[in-house]
C-alpha cells in the first residue's frame, strides 16, 4: 500500500471519527436556534413584570429581607415542621371527619325534626320576656321564692306525704253533696254510731294534733 492511499485511509478514519462530533454540533446549533426566540419572550416577560413592581421595589428592602431570612433560618425550619405536623394530623383526622360530618348533620337533622331548635328560640324568647318585665332584684326575690317550693317539694317526697295526698286527692270523688242533710246535735250523737264517721273523725283528729304541732307558739 502506497503512502496516498495510507494517507487517504486516515483521513477516512479521522472523518467517521469527527461525523459525530459535526452531527452533536449541528443539533446543538439547532437547539440554540430554538431557544433564542424563547428566550426574547421570556426576557420580555420579565421586563414586563419587573417594570410592574419597580416602583414598589427597593434594593435595600430586599437586601434586608434576605438578612431577616438569615437570622430566622431556625424559625422558618421549626415552622416547616410545625407545617408538616398539621398537614400530618390532618391527613390523620379525614377518614374520621368524613364518618364524623355525616353522623353530626344526621343528628342536627333529627334534633330539628324533634323541634329542640324551637324550643331553644323559645327559651331565649321567654328570657327575653322575662328580662323586659322584671329587674334583677325581682329575680332574685323569685330565686328565694323558688328554693322555698322546691324544699316544700323535697318535703313532699315524703312516702307519708305522697300517700296522704294520694287518699286526699280521692275525696271529692267519695262526696255525695246531693245527700248532705241538716245535721243538729242530736244528729251529731247518733252519727257517732256511724263507724265511717267515727273513722272520718280519728282521722279529722290526728289532722288537727299534726296541725298544733306546726302552730307558732
């Protein structure tokens, strides 16, 4: 093989070597020619913008912002995860909000149909009333009143109590007024042999001690 073709099989080489190279440099080029339009209008855009807050905006302010960021740098990291947490927590509470939620507006529901909302506009209503119509100290004085029933209540929870109440509460049911008659003293006597009346009279008796007893001496 002769020195020109030796020369002429490098040269060979030496260009499948640079095609490549030539090929990477060709797309590079068109890259560059893609981006430059790209890169005027983002250049724009920014102008654009930066002439919109140029006058809002001032070099010391910002240098001074980064100084406050540099101080707080701790701050900021235990706000970042005090952020995280939260976002933790919440992502926690959602399954049980989302059964939660449903659950409450059903209860709201019934509570409404049950008309438990009227009859709290209701007693805003009377307190209301009430506030118009009385001052504070006939409250009070009503107070007093009411803590004075409520003991005459505790005293009738007395099983004595209720039983007495109960045999009076049948008496006017008992009561023939259609045979009532003019008793004289006479009448009286012969009553006597009565032994409803004579019962009617024990009774009328241990009334009357229980009444002395509770007389103001």
């Amino acid at each position: 093989m002769t020195n020109e073709e030796l020369i002429l099989e490098k040269l060979e080489r030496l260009e499948a070597q640079i095609q490549p190279l030539v090929k990477t440099s060709e797309k590079f080029t068109e890259l560059k020619n893609d981006l430059i339009p790209i890169g005027n209008h983002a250049t724009a855009l920014l102008i654009n913008e930066l002439t919109q807050v140029e006058a809002g905006f001032q070099l010391e302010d910002f240098l001074g912002l980064m100084k406050e960021t540099m101080r707080n740098t701790q701050n900021f990291v235990f706000a970042l995860k005090q952020m995280a947490n939260i976002i933790e927590f919440v992502k926690d509470l959602e399954p049980l909000l989302k059964s939660a939620v449903p659950q409450a507006i059903q209860i709201l529901d019934e509570m409404e149909q049950k008309g438990v909302f009227r009859i709290v506009k209701a007693t805003v209503d009377l307190r209301k009333k009430v506030a118009a119509a009385y001052t504070a100290e006939d409250i009070e004085e009503m107070g007093d009143g009411m803590v004075a029933m409520m003991g005459l209540a505790k005293s009738l929870s007395d099983p004595k109590a209720i039983e007495l109440l109960e045999k009076l509460s049948q008496i006017p049911s008992k009561v023939e007024l259609e045979n009532a008659k003019s008793v004289g003293v006479f009448g009286l006597a012969s009553a006597g042999f009565n032994p409803e009346i004579s019962q009617g009279l024990g009774v009328l008796m241990e009334l009357t001690k229980a009444m002395g007893r509770i007389a103001p001496s």
